[in-house]
C-alpha cells in the first residue's frame, strides 16, 4: 500500500511539472489531457497604467436660441367642430 501511495503521489507530482511548464495561455489541451491555462507570477503581467485626471474641466458652451416663432393657425374644422384662429 505504501508504494502505490508512493508512486501515486510522484505520478501527480509529475503532472503537476508538465501543467507548470510555461506555455502559450490558449493551450488547454497538453499531451492529451484537458489543463486550465497556467500564468506563472507577475512577470508576465505588464503594470497597471495609471492616467492623470485632467487640470481643469471646461463648460460646455452656451447656445442662446432665440425663441420659437408663433404661427397664426387660421380658422377650421376639426371633424364636427369649428376651431377659431389661433396663434400657436
């Protein structure tokens, strides 16, 4: 029983080197069985990028529009009603 346990603990030892091995990460097929990408240590990640908020935020521009023109709508029927001249 000891030497099974023995040979089964190296047998898993070994597979857990050939996972380690470094490797493309979109490999999850390695020698046949089916492995999650490993990414050894923070070697292989560039450092964070940290961007400077700008100095200062400008207002939007403001667009003065003059007001809408009135339209005289003239006198009409809507359906059975008689609708007098109005301005819009």
């Amino acid at each position: 029983m000891k030497r099974l346990a023995s040979v089964a603990a190296i047998a898993g030892l070994a597979a857990l080197g050939v996972a380690a091995v470094p490797h493309d990460a979109n490999a999850w097929v390695r020698f046949g069985v089916v492995v999650p990408p490993v990414v050894i240590g923070p070697a292989y990640v560039p450092p964070p990028v940290y961007v400077a908020p700008p100095v200062a935020y400008a207002p939007q521009p403001y667009y003065y529009a003059p007001p809408p023109r009135r339209v005289w709508v003239p006198p009409h029927w809507n359906g059975p009603y008689w609708v007098p001249g109005h301005w819009s």
